[in-house]
C-alpha cells in the first residue's frame, strides 16, 4: 500500500499529460494555424469560430488544473522517493511544474486579454500577440513533451524492486585491489 499512493499518482499524471499533451498537438497542428496567419482585424472572429475560444473555457480549464495539481503532488512524492525511477520521476514532473508556471505565467493570461479586448487593440499589437504566442507555444510544448516522456520512463521503472545497499565490512578478499610487485 505504502507504494500503491504514488504510483497512482505517477500514473495520473502520464493519463492526463498525455490527454492534455494530444489535445495540444491537436490545437497547435489544426486550430493554431486557422487564425494565427489571417489578417489582424479578422484574427478574432476565426479565432472564435475555430473552436479556440470554446476549448478554452469548457476543455482546458478542466484539463490543466489537474495536469498542474499532479504535477507538483509528484514532484513533492519523487522528492521523498528512494526508488529507482525518482530521477525520471523528478524530471517529469518538474518539467510539468514548469509547463504549467508557463502557462498559467503567460499563455493563459495572454489569451484571455486577447479574446476579452482584442477588438480594441491595434493591428501592430495584435501580429506581436500572434507572433509571440505562436512561436513561445514550441517551447511550450517542447517542454510539455519532454516532461511526459519523462513520466512515462518513471512509470515504466516504477515496479523495479528498490534496492537496498548494505554495508559490508572489508576483508581481505573484498578489500581493495593491492598493486602486487611483480618479479623483479
């Protein structure tokens, strides 16, 4: 049971990385560029009508929440952990504490300005919006991907037995190896 907690949540955190990992993707691949690349008075109403806008108050406020709150539940059990998978543990879920800093830091704030007073910005504002937001969005998923397989490596070393090195008193035969002279 002691090891039945944190593989749980380990195994939580890859589910829901990955759900949220395929959906970006999905975003960045198919919906990204529909509005990203039109014309700055127009960027808006694609925007909404491509189903960004809908995804962002009825998916990814459900979805990135959790993926945030496993993410740092793991990183404090792979910190305490002493089983073979804690680096691959701490890998994946520190890259997924700082996925989520990234984008509860800048893209989510961003596109919420942008889709509640984007009307009233000037055209210049809004290609910056785009270009940064766009191109930011690589190493965000960059990140995002490096932590997820990172996670995944975690849980597939997580039932590895752990492995208890004892001390064992030196003797003469498990002593350190002596240069012996050799005939002179």
């Amino acid at each position: 049971m002691r090891k039945a907690i944190p593989t749980l949540c380990l195994c939580l955190l890859v589910v829901f990385v990955g759900i949220q990992f395929g959906a970006g993707w999905y975003e960045k691949l198919v919906v990204v560029p529909l509005w990203s690349d039109a014309p700055p008075d127009r960027m808006l109403g694609i925007m909404h009508d491509s189903g960004m806008y809908s995804a962002g108050r009825v998916f990814w406020p459900f979805v990135s929440p959790v993926v945030a709150l496993l993410a740092v539940v793991n990183l404090v059990l792979a910190w305490r952990a002493t089983s073979p998978n804690r680096r691959w543990w701490l890998a994946g879920s520190s890259l997924m504490t700082v996925y989520a800093v990234f984008s509860y830091g800048y893209f989510v704030p961003q596109m919420l300005l942008f889709q509640s007073g984007g009307d009233q910005w000037s055209a210049q504002e809004i290609e910056s919006f785009a270009t940064w937001w766009t191109g930011l969005n690589y190493v965000r998923m960059l990140i995002g991907g490096l932590g997820w397989l990172c996670a995944l490596r975690a849980l597939s070393l997580s039932s590895a037995p752990e492995v208890e090195v004892e001390a064992q008193p030196e003797t003469a035969e498990s002593g350190p190896h002596r240069m012996q002279p050799g005939p002179g």
